[in-house]
C-alpha cells in the first residue's frame, strides 16, 4: 500500500511539473520563431564552412599544380622543382 501511495506522489508530482513547462500560444510562438532562427544560423554556419573548406581544395590544387609545375615560389613555402 505504501508502494502505491510513493507511486501517486510520484506521479502528481511529474505532472505538476510538466504543467510549469508548458507555454501560452504566444510563448509558444516566441519559442517557434527562436528555433527558426537558430536553424537559420546553423544552417549558414554549414554552409560558410562548406565554403572554407571548399576554397582550401581549390586553393591545395593550384598549389600542388605549381608544386608538380615548377612555378612555386617561396611566398607559398614550396621549392621550385628542379
């Protein structure tokens, strides 16, 4: 019986918790508009990472492409091939 009674405190307890979480419409509303937002930024974040890592392949081509052509120079640390 004790057992039961713990389980019944236990229980209103979860649920009076899970009423203090809970939002009016226009909570819910500030809530909706910050997560688009949020998704908004992660999702320019992706890309302008894409972006960097994109412009470093580019960037490692021309200089292997120098490197195997014997036009590197000092300024991008490689020798000349000989």
């Amino acid at each position: 019986m004790k057992l039961i009674i713990k389980a019944a405190a236990i229980g209103l307890g979860v649920l009076a918790l899970g009423a203090c979480n809970k939002h009016t419409d226009a909570g819910d509303n500030v809530v909706a508009n910050a997560d688009t937002v949020a998704d908004n930024v992660e999702a320019n974040a992706d890309n302008a990472a894409d972006t960097i890592r994109a412009n470093a392949e580019n960037t490692a081509d021309k200089v292997d492409n120098a490197v195997e052509n014997g036009t590197a120079n000092s300024a991008t640390g490689n020798t000349t091939k000989k």
